[in-house]
C-alpha cells in the first residue's frame, strides 16, 4: 500500500500540493470541531486512561497515523488527512481513502465534495467477506487456559444468503501475538503485564468453532447485533484499517472483549460502551453492555461437543457405556454377541456415542494416528447400516444463559462470632465467581476469584467500645478451583491454585502469606430414576494438596505443609451446600500439623442476592498438644 511506504514528511509534502481550493473552503473553525467529536476520536481509538484526562490513542502503529502527533493530537492527524482525503486522479489502491475508508466515509458527511478514488483491493476483500449482519461469539470460560478463564469473545460476519452455513463465514478477532516458545507461566505474566502486542484479525469462523468447542469444549453462545447494513458495511472498513496494526493487550482491560466494543463504537454513533470498560473489561459484561444498550437481537446457544457427549450418555445404560468404550478400544466387538444381542435402536446408540467418544479421543487428547482413522471409518460404517434416526433426545440448552448470572463484582457483609468474640465482616470482590456463589450462568464445579478482600471488625467485649479493633483478615489475590466431573469417558484431573494472605481461626493469629497448590478427583452423585431421568446431589471430590506459608509466628518464618482435603458440593439454582474436611501435617519448616471441617450454605435471595451461613472449626496439633478455634457467621452477599 503507497501510504504504508510514505513517511510522514512525505505525507505532508503531499497534502501541501493538493489543490488549495479543496482545503481552504474549510474553515480551521470547523477542522476543529470534528476532531473534537466522539466519533472522529473512536475512529483513532482515543480514550482518556488518567486520572488528569490526558488523551491518547490505544493504537501503537505509524502506520495507523498519517500525522507526527496523530498519536496524541486528533485535530492534527485531522488537519493532515483532510487534504489527502480530497485529492483526485489517484492510481488505483494508492489513495488514503484507500488505506482508511471508515475513517473517509465517516468524514465525507462534511465534504460531500470529495470524489471517491479507485480501490479494488479494498473492494475484493469485501465481496469475499461478504458482511451483512454481525454475530458476537462467546466461547464460555475455561478454567485449564489463564487466557480463557472468563470466557472469550469475537464477532462473526454473517453472510447475506443465510442460507449458507454460518461456518463459512468470516470472523473478527483480537487476541494477544504471544511467542508460540512461551509457557503457560510466562504467558500469564506477559498477559497481565502488556507484554505481548495485541492484533486484529480475520479468519473463517469454523477455525474458531473448532478450536473453541472441540479442542477446549466449550459451549458457544451467539449474540445476533442489531446493527444497520451501512454501520456493518463501516465495521468492515475499520477491520481493513486495523488488521495490519498493533495495540497494547492485558488481560484485565485492554483485552479481546474490550478491543471489540472500541470496533463497534468507530463502527456506529449510535454505541459508545467502551468507555465504561477502563479497569477491566469480563467478556461476560462487554456483552451485558450491548445487552443493555439495546444492541442484541436474538440469541442461539452452540453446545460444545463434550456436552453433547454428556447429555448423550445419561441416556444411556451402564453396561451401554462400558460397551460403548471397550468398543473404541477394541472395534472388534461389534461383531460379538454382547452388542449384536441388543436392539437396532440400542446399537445405534452404543455406536453414536463411540464415535462421539473417540472424535473426544482424537481432538481432545490428541490421539491422532492412522489406527483411530480405521476405527472411525469402522464405526461410522456400522452406525450407516442401521436405518434407525434420531436415537437420543435433542440437546437441552442451559435455563440461564452465562449473560443472566449474577454480576461479576461482588460486596459481602456478614455477623459472627469467632472462638466467643463478636465480629462484622466487609468484603469486596473484584471479580468473579467462588463454588458457594450463585452457580446459574456459570460452570459447575468452576471457581475464579481474584482481588476478594475482606476487612473484620471485632469486639472483645460488647459492653465496652474501647476493645473494638479492625483488621485485614484475609485477601485472595487468586483463588482458581476446577473440579470436572470424571465419568465413562472423560477423565479431567480436578486442581486448584490459590494464594494471597489469610490467618487462622485461633486466638491470636497473625496475618500470613500462603500459596496452596493442589490436584486430584470429582466425581457428579447422581441416581438414575425409573423414567430414565437423574437426580443430582452434587459432586464429592478429593484433592492431594501442599501449603506453603510465611510468616513472622511460624518457626524459621514458613512452614511447607502436605495433605488431603475432601469435600461434598451441591450447587443448586435455590440452595448451595459445601463440606469439606482437610488435613495437612508439615513437611518443612514449623512443625505443627492442620486440620479443619467448614460447613457452607447458601440460599438465593435474588438474582444479584444471596444470604449465606457458614460455620469452620480449625485445629493445629504442635508436640502433641492440640488447640482449637470455632467460628460461625452469617452474611450477605450482593453481586453488582
């Protein structure tokens, strides 16, 4: 492209010999009252990140300005382009129409004078797009990726013949540009850090499909936009403006779901809901903002293919399943008497589930090799030469959607006594969601927290005010805990991470550090009922785990502990229980042994509302002498 080569100066050399009449019949007046609009200023991507209002766009590529202040200047970059948005007789892709046409015909509504110039690169990249409406996709969270813990999201060009499969369509996405070299360890510090460069970019869309809901199983969710063919026709031509460029990428604020809306607001005057997004920007209240806006029209759910597989087998028999994987094991066994004994319909069951189950095999754990080829050609065979359709019940999509959840920040005051004291506590969290919370909208057995403080006022003796005291009692810088459900055929391996600073239940405890690191099991109770249904009584779940605590009251300041903990979960849409017992005796350092039993419940008040009791009894057993606290407390916790 001519303008991608061009210096600045050159640019401006340019713009100097356009026709003077083109430029002079604006006034300087009305150059300046465009650059200050709020669309001019989406188009570069300005927004004010200080708390002393200081401008400046996110975009960090030359080649997005044409003027040397463009960057932090929108009246200059305006003042540069206007004179070369104007020039004629312009070889064809050569214009800064060209290079920026949202920018242009944005702009054109001021000088209805300007002629527009040939760009056939331009215009073959959108007949091959073919735009006309645009979908927002939402990729559910998934907790085994740091970049995909709170979900994910893109926005699909759907074609105008719907018709066609939406597959076939294009899809817009921004994401960070990591060194394919980079550990999971890494990438999360470089995410959080802005140590990775943010870039826009298209592709077809059932890359993304694949990749979000076979190869992380993820349920998709698609969020129709209700925009107007010409705001679609201008989001087009500001992708065409930024797909060669770069922008910061954190995972808190400026990430994929942020960058999207700062697209749809260059894109339309009617939306501006970035600006609401400058600490941090949950995928899941990007979309509640265009929710709320009046910006989405109808909505499809996409299920992943692990709940498909899910959802299949509960219709299905013990000894059904355990054929069903010894046949993938061995596809030999369609020819024995155990699976030719069965019905037609039965057969064709086992059948559909082992190819489910071994495509699970292929994509999920990377088991590809010519041996799983022949058996899925072997299966898919068999299941052609039974005439039986329709052999499982049509895939219930979730009652909640992940959009109708409760919100992602979350305030707590609760009463409670703690070894005979009374005491308040207030908390407040950042984000997101803990396995007591309301479970609708989000994964069962998921939890995510980071920056949950809680401050605890306490009083000694309720006749005096004077032995009331404050203190931090504890803060989760990160609190991440999977616990999947392993079954006939998906094993996940249940784990947590979590660190910050807490302190025991006893008399006297200091404020530690810890980093607590654990893995292990879970396992769904559910009965099967006589009409073929379920009945859920949630999961119970072990985990091997090891502490690591610092602090001042510990012998040689730390103690590296080493256990178990066992637990029992029911997330309910009314009512959530938790138990879980633990046990950790030392390893190295002070040498004390840990035990505990907490007790949870929880009840849903509203959607945004629940109160919530809790009871824990800790005991540190030191040179065979044990000591105990208890507390109890019952709170509130309201979700905004």
């Amino acid at each position: 492209m001519f303008f991608l080569k061009k210096s600045y100066a050159a640019c401006f050399i340019i713009s100097l010999l356009t026709p003077f009449q083109s430029y002079s019949a604006e006034s300087s007046q009305t150059i300046q009252k465009i650059s200050a609009m709020q669309q001019w200023q989406h188009l570069l991507h300005y927004r004010s990140h200080s708390i002393l209002g200081y401008m400046e766009s996110e975009n960090d590529s030359d080649n997005f300005f044409i003027s040397e202040m463009g960057k932090v200047d929108p009246h200059s970059e305006l003042l540069a382009e206007v004179p070369l948005f104007a020039m004629q007789n312009q070889l064809d892709n050569e214009s800064l129409q060209c290079r920026f046409p949202a920018r242009y015909h944005w702009l054109k509504q001021f000088y209805p004078d300007w002629v527009d110039q040939p760009c056939s690169e331009l215009s073959a990249w959108k007949d091959e797009i073919d735009a006309h409406k645009l979908t927002l996709i939402f990729p559910a969270s998934y907790l085994n990726s740091p970049s995909s813990m709170y979900g994910h999201s893109l926005i699909r060009l759907d074609k105008e013949d719907e018709s066609k499969s939406k597959l076939l369509s294009y899809s817009v996405n921004f994401a960070a540009n990591a060194d394919p070299t980079d550990n999971e360890l890494v990438f999360s510090y470089k995410g959080l850090a802005g140590g990775y460069p943010g870039v826009v970019s298209i592709l077809p869309y059932y890359a993304k499909v694949n990749e979000y809901s076979h190869l992380e199983h993820r349920d998709v969710w698609e969020y129709q936009l209700n925009l107007t063919e010409q705001e679609v026709d201008q989001f087009v031509n500001h992708i065409w403006e930024t797909k060669e460029t770069e922008f910061d990428y954190f995972f808190f604020d400026e990430n994929c779901s942020y960058r999207l809306l700062a697209l749809l607001d260059a894109s339309s005057e009617r939306i501006n809901v970035a600006d609401d997004f400058s600490l941090k920007a949950m995928p899941i209240d990007t979309i509640r903002s265009l929710i709320d806006s009046d910006k989405v029209g109808e909505v499809e759910y996409r299920p992943s293919s692990g709940v498909m597989l899910n959802q299949q087998q509960e219709q299905l028999s013990d000894e059904q399943k355990i054929l069903a994987v010894n046949i993938v094991e061995n596809v030999d066994l369609i020819n024995d008497e155990e699976f030719l004994s069965l019905t037609s319909f039965e057969q064709a069951q086992v059948l559909e589930i082992s190819i489910s189950y071994l495509r699970y095999l292929v994509v999920k754990k990377k088991q590809r090799s010519p041996e799983n080829r022949k058996k899925s050609l072997a299966l898919l065979s068999a299941r052609s030469k039974i005439s039986v359709q329709d052999v499982f019940q049509p895939i219930v999509e979730p009652e909640v959607r992940d959009d109708q959840g409760h919100l992602t920040h979350r305030a707590t005051v609760a009463l409670g006594q703690q070894n005979g004291d009374g005491f308040i506590d207030l908390g407040m969290r950042i984000a997101y969601h803990e396995l007591m919370d309301l479970p609708d909208g989000f994964i069962r057995g998921g939890q995510i927290e980071m920056g949950a403080l809680t401050l605890r006022g306490i009083n000694k003796d309720s006749t005096s005010r004077d032995d009331f005291s404050l203190q931090l009692q504890r803060f989760k810088v990160i609190n991440i805990l999977s616990l999947g459900a392993r079954d006939y055929f998906q094993q996940p391996i249940s784990w947590r991470v979590s660190t910050g600073f807490d302190r025991f239940i006893l008399e006297g405890s200091d404020l530690f550090a810890h980093l607590d690191v654990g893995g292990g099991y879970s396992y769904d109770l559910s009965i099967k009922n006589k009409d073929k249904t379920s009945s859920d009584y949630g999961q119970i779940y072990g985990l091997l785990e090891t502490r690591l605590k610092a602090s001042g009251q510990f012998e040689d300041d730390y103690q590296l502990s080493a256990g178990a903990q066992i637990g029992w979960l029911y997330q309910g849409s009314q009512w959530q229980m938790k138990a879980h017992g633990s046990w950790l005796p030392s390893v190295l350092g002070d040498d004390f042994d840990y035990q505990d039993i907490v007790l949870s419940l929880g009840s849903k008040l509203d959607r945004n509302l629940q109160i919530r009791v809790e009871a824990s009894q800790q005991w540190l057993t030191k040179s065979g002498r044990a000591s105990d606290g208890d507390s109890v407390s019952l709170g509130l916790n309201w979700y905004f």
